[in-house]
C-alpha cells in the first residue's frame, strides 16, 4: 500500500499538469482580450486603473500560478524587511607627519592642525572592513592618500603630558570597525603613523578642503574668514604683520610723495607721529587706508585709524627672539622666558609639579641610598612629575613636606658619596658600566631634579666641564685639564709618566689602554698625559648623557640649556647653599613671655646659649672637623654636629631654601616649657621636642640652665632624635 505522502505528492502534481493544459488551450482568446482592453483602457481613469485586482493583470498561466502558490508568485511588488543600520563609533583621530615614539606637544598638534592633519572625529561602522576605514580616514585626511595604504594606528596610555605610542595590532584582515572599537573602546585618541613617508607640514590656505568642517569666523583686522581652530594662530601672525596701504602697487616715480611733521595730541608726551601726503595735498581722513604711522614704542608702521589700539598693546606682547638682534644668548633667554635671578626660575619650576596624584617612597633610614633608588625605579603608578610623598618605616611621621625634604637631603648627600669622585673643586661620576647597565645614572638626574623642583638640596658639587656638558650638550675637549681628573688610579698614572726619565717605567698597557696609539718615549710625555686627561673624561659621557635624561622632567635640562648662567649655581661649586649661623639664627623665631618677668630672663638667657652654640659649630665646622660628612654624628660627639645637621633636625633640610620666597618663609618657631616637673614629676632631664613638619621646637627650660647643659642635652637630642614622630 502506498505511502499517504506519496499519493498527495502524486496528486498535486497531478493538479499542476492540468491547470497548465487548461491554460494552454485558452492562451491564443486570451490574447485577443488582452489587445481589446489594452484598446478601450486608455479611455479610463487613472483612479480606476489603481482599482483593478492585481490578480486580475498577466496572462492566465500566471494568474493561476498565483492562486495555486500565493506565496511564490504575487504581481505586487514584494515586502522585505528592512536590516537595521549597523552600529556606530565615534573616534577621535590624529594624523602625525613622520614616525614619533612619544605623542606631540599642544604646540605640535597646532602645527599639524594647520597644514590638514590635526585631530579629526570620525564615525567607524562597527561592521566595516579595512578598507571601509582607509577611505573613511583619506576622505578625513586628504593627505593620507599619498601613503598609498602604509601606515599603522597607535594609542597613548593614560596620563597628562607627552606619552609613549603603543602600537594597534590590527587583525588577520586589518583593521575592523569592531577591533578599533575594542581597542579604543570610544576614549582617547587614535594616531595615525605613516611607515615610510613623511607628510608636509607646511601651512595650507584656509580654503583648502580639509577645513570645510570647521566652523569660521571673520578675522577683525583683516576681515578673512579662517577656522575657528585656527584663529589663534591667525591673529597672532596677523595683528604683527604690517597692514597694507593701498597704493603698494603705484608707480613710485608718480606718488611724489613728501613727508610733514604732525603732533599727535594721544602721543604728544612720546613721539612725533609722520603722516605720508601724495603731491602737495594732505590725504583727508576718509582716505585712511593710504596712511600710515610710527608707533612711538615698536617704531613699525601702523594705519593710523588703530594706531591707539596698537600703542597700548605692543609694548605687552612678547618679543620674539630673532628681534634681540646680536645680544648674548643670556639677554635673549632672559627677555623671553623672563627669568631675572634663580628665585623666579625656580617660582616656574614649582609650578609644573603635577599635584594630580603622588610619587610615594617607602624606605628605611638606615640605607636610604641603595634602597631608594631601588623603590624609585620600581614606582610605576606615578611619575616623579608627581609630589613626592616619603614614608620611613618604623616612624609614625606623616610627610607634610619634613620627610620629603630630610629624604632628599640624606639620599642626595649619599648619592654624592656613592656615586661621585672628586674633591673641593668639584666632582666628576664615578667610571661603572654595571650602574650605566642599570640605569641608575637616569634615576640620579631624576632625583636631582626632584630635589630641586620640591624643596631639595640642589647637587651644586659638579666639576665646570661635567656642568658644562650638561648645560650644552657637548665636550669641550680644549677645556679639560689633568686638575679635572677625580679618579685616583688615573692621576697617579700621570703623576707617574711625568716624572719618569727612562720609557721602561712607563707602564705601555695602561697608556695604549687610554688610547694612545703614538709613538712611547720620554719625548712624548705632554702627549701621552694629554690621552690620559683625554680617556678619563670621554669615558664619562655616556654616564653624563644618561644623567641628562633623567632631567628632562619638569623640563628641566631645557631651562638649564636656555638659563645656563642662571642654573650655574644648581650644578657647580660658584655659591654654597648649606645653612650657615648667621642664616639659622635669622631664621629662629623664639616666643618669649612678657618682659620683665622670671620666664623671660630665662628663655633670654637660653636664646643666648643657643646662638653660642650655633656659632660654635660653625667654626669647628671652618676648621675641618666635621667636613665631608654624611652619615648620623655619634652618640654625644659634638665634633660630628655641623649646622647643616642642627637645621636638618629642626626642619628636614640642610640648605638654604632657592627661591627667595622660601627663604623668607623659614622661620623656626621656638617655645618654652616651664613646668615640666609638675607634668612629668621628679626626673633627671628632658629633651627638646620638635615638629619638623610646622618647623617648631619646644625647650625644656629647667633642664637648660647653662651653656653646658644646653650642649649636652641638644648633641644627645640630634644624635637620637633624627627619627619624625610628631609629624
């Protein structure tokens, strides 16, 4: 029995074969009825013909066919449904000229702006292909058509100020709508590098294509339209540059012009302003364009209807270097930056700190040289850009600015030690490989430049030529002479060779070891002393490059290289900044009880004993005893106390402040306690108690009767009480 599908199967079919033979026999009548009313249907209307069946339209297989199968064949136009459009990512791009490895300055963005390759906003189908993007980016930046598909997208990590690039792999297939919207994910900026070419920078007209998105507006001296991100720019160039005239294209031999004196009653007091007539008769003020005027501050000619506005504005507007004609560097640096003595370079240093986050150390005292270099390669959340925040562990102290300052004090002293060579006339780095290998010569500059920016001690103990190179980024081999040498091992060498008197004492390894390629004998001493004095400072500039780079924070090495008289004392032995006791004692701010009372006998006579002692360590100081050094003094050794070590205990720091701001500002506040006996009870002695952080002490006065006691009891305090606990 046969299946009940295949019978309807066979059925169907069936049906089909007969509607067709049914049609087939009344194609030729259909044919005619069809020219019939093809005939009579112009004589209808159009309302009727929309009325019409659409069933009731084709010939008859067809009208069968579409009651048999409604579904496969309708006369009406069929319905689809419409896709949704694909997602959409707003991206911010920028087009670079050239290959960089960090991102380009606001000053750098503005020169791409101007020549069509700034920063652009561009929606990126998420769907789209690297193709759909390449000419989505080209109909943004016309410019990228000219490297003909070589070029790679790269992303900024966050942070302020230039970042390092990092590279947008793209996929398989290139870059995707919906990789970038990963890797992006609609924050940040996207930079669009080229691989082999590098693009103009030159400016383009402010008709070109690549501004016909940017909003305009009507420059009001010359009346332009220019982009609104480029008006800045444009009135800078345009309000210097000289007006025209009007008559610049006349014929000279027919202007005949003769020039008469006018006092101009705005400039009486200044100048006498020239005014330009044409022939014998005065141009009258509607002609306004044809004049011009002497500003009596700049001596440049200006249209006499703005040349009030001119003169009131010029003389505050920055000149620009080339204006200095042959004036020292040093009068050029000081009239654009206008740094006029160290504390208004250093008011500019403070402010580039970016107070945003914190820089954060955490060492012990007791190796605070090896351990924070260690902790301040390993930062990586912050940047020394940041304010330095230090914690000593085991101190309670919180750094209000104290510990900061005593860290720096002691790390820069032990860096000094550790590191440089030399003696009073300056040191030189230390010749390691190892510590050039480890970079830690790039995290000196950086702690260098820390401590001068936030309140450190300046390291002012560089021989000239080391500061010299730094200052100049070259060696000026003419200038290095053998008392430049701080290695030990190489001025014996020359002390050797120059008092040798047969060529067998010479040492041949060492000398062709310096470099010395010559022939050896006593007749070439000066030149065999010259390689030497040459290889022992050559060999240092990769360790001094190394140093540079790790003062370009804050911008630092810059102003350094563009104030290099001003700086000379930042770097070089030119001027002490160690506390001396005239400052220190300038510095303290005693408060004393009503006068004529017991108190303050006494408290005078304790103000008194202290100056003695100051004083006395300052010349013990002048006197050897207690030069050179860094390390904490021993218990009771007053010979290892110097003033610097007695400011450090009161205030963190042992030099004088940079900025004369700062130095007004230290004032050391000294408090007298007078009943320590009804708070503590009997008892043998008491110590000074001080607050490093708001730079006070209290003096237990009973216990500070003479000038002996006074002694003791502060040597012990300084020897013991280094420590910040009430901080």
């Amino acid at each position: 029995m046969a299946d009940p599908n295949e019978r309807n199967l066979r059925k169907m079919a069936m049906d089909v074969m007969a509607m067709i033979k049914t049609s087939l026999g009344s194609d030729n009548s259909s044919n005619d009825q069809g020219q019939s009313r093809a005939s009579t249907g112009q004589v209808q209307s159009s309302g009727q013909s929309r009325a019409t069946p659409s069933t009731s339209s084709g010939t008859p297989i067809q009208r069968n066919m579409s009651r048999a199968f409604p579904g496969m064949f309708k006369n009406g136009p069929r319905f689809q449904r419409k896709r949704p459009a694909g997602k959409m990512s707003q991206m911010q791009f920028l087009l670079l000229d050239a290959t960089l490895e960090k991102t380009p300055k606001p000053s750098e963005e503005m020169v791409l702006l101007q020549a069509g390759l700034g920063r652009r906003t561009i929606n990126i189908p998420e769907a789209s292909d690297h193709q759909e993007i390449a000419d989505l980016l080209c109909a943004a930046y016309p410019k990228m058509r000219d490297l003909e598909g070589a070029w790679m997208l790269h992303k900024a990590m966050g942070g302020s100020g230039q970042r390092r690039l990092n590279l947008v792999s793209p996929d398989e297939t290139g870059y995707t709508g919906a990789g970038l919207t990963r890797a992006c994910g609609g924050k940040g900026c996207l930079y669009i590098m080229p691989i082999q070419h590098r693009l103009s920078t030159d400016p383009l007209p402010f008709t070109a294509s690549e501004f016909k998105d940017m909003p305009n507006a009507r420059c009001v001296t010359c009346s332009q339209s220019v982009p609104l991100q480029l008006l800045s720019m444009h009135v800078d160039t345009c309000s210097r540059s000289e007006p025209h005239s009007g008559h610049e294209d006349a014929d000279a031999d027919d202007m005949q012009s003769s020039i008469f004196n006018f006092t101009c009653p705005y400039f009486a007091h200044l100048n006498v302003v020239t005014f330009v007539c044409r022939g014998q008769q005065c141009l009258s003020s509607s002609d306004t364009p044809e004049v011009k005027t002497t500003c009596p501050i700049c001596e440049q000619w200006v249209a006499s209807d703005i040349v009030e506005i001119h003169a009131s504005t010029c003389g505050e507007r920055e000149c620009d270097e080339a204006e200095y004609g042959d004036g020292s560097q040093a009068q050029k640096s000081e009239r654009v930056l206008g740094f006029s003595d160290i504390s208004d370079l250093m008011k500019t240093l403070n402010e580039r700190v970016d107070t945003s986050t914190t820089f954060s150390i955490c060492v012990t005292r007791e190796d605070i040289v090896e351990r924070g270099l260690k902790q301040w390669q390993r930062q990586k959340r912050s940047s020394p850009q940041n304010t330095l925040r230090v914690t000593f562990i085991g101190e309670p102290g919180i750094d209000n600015g104290a510990l900061k300052k005593e860290f720096l004090t002691e790390i820069v002293a032990g860096v000094e030690r550790r590191f440089f060579e030399g003696g009073t006339t300056g040191k030189t780095p230390k010749y390691s490989i190892t510590d050039v290998g480890s970079h830690n010569f790039k995290t000196i500059g950086e702690i260098f430049a820390v401590s001068i920016v936030q309140g450190g001690p300046p390291p002012n103990f560089f021989m000239p030529w080391c500061y010299d190179f730094i200052s100049t980024g070259e060696l000026d081999y003419g200038a290095v002479t053998e008392d430049d040498i701080a290695d030990l091992d190489l001025k014996k060498q020359i002390q050797q060779i120059r008092a040798a008197d047969d060529v067998d004492v010479l040492e041949i390894d060492k000398i062709v070891a310096c470099g010395y390629t010559g022939p050896i004998s006593i007749q070439k001493k000066e030149e065999i002393i010259r390689a030497v004095v040459l290889h022992a400072t050559v060999r240092l500039v990769p360790i001094l490059q190394q140093l540079c780079s790790g003062l370009e924070i804050y911008d630092l090495l810059g102003m350094v290289r563009a104030e290099k008289d001003i700086c000379r004392q930042l770097f070089a032995q030119e001027l002490s900044r160690k506390v001396d006791s005239d400052f220190l004692v300038r510095s303290l701010s005693p408060v004393f009880s009503e006068k004529g009372t017991v108190k303050r006998q006494r408290e005078s006579r304790i103000i008194n004993h202290l100056q003695d002692y100051i004083q006395d360590l300052e010349d013990k100081g002048a006197d050897g005893e207690m030069e050179g050094e860094g390390h904490l003094p021993d218990a009771g050794n007053e010979n290892q106390i110097d003033v610097g070590k007695f400011c450090q205990w009161l205030t963190g720091q042992s030099h004088i402040p940079l900025g004369q701001a700062d130095r007004e500002d230290l004032k050391i506040v000294i408090e007298f306690h007078h009943d320590c006996e009804v708070r503590y009870g009997t008892h043998g002695i008491c110590y000074p108690v001080v607050n490093a952080c708001s730079r006070s002490v209290t003096l237990p006065v009973v216990h500070l009767g003479t000038s002996s006691e006074l002694r003791d009891v502060l040597s012990k305090a300084i020897v013991y009480g280094f420590e910040f606990g009430r901080c």
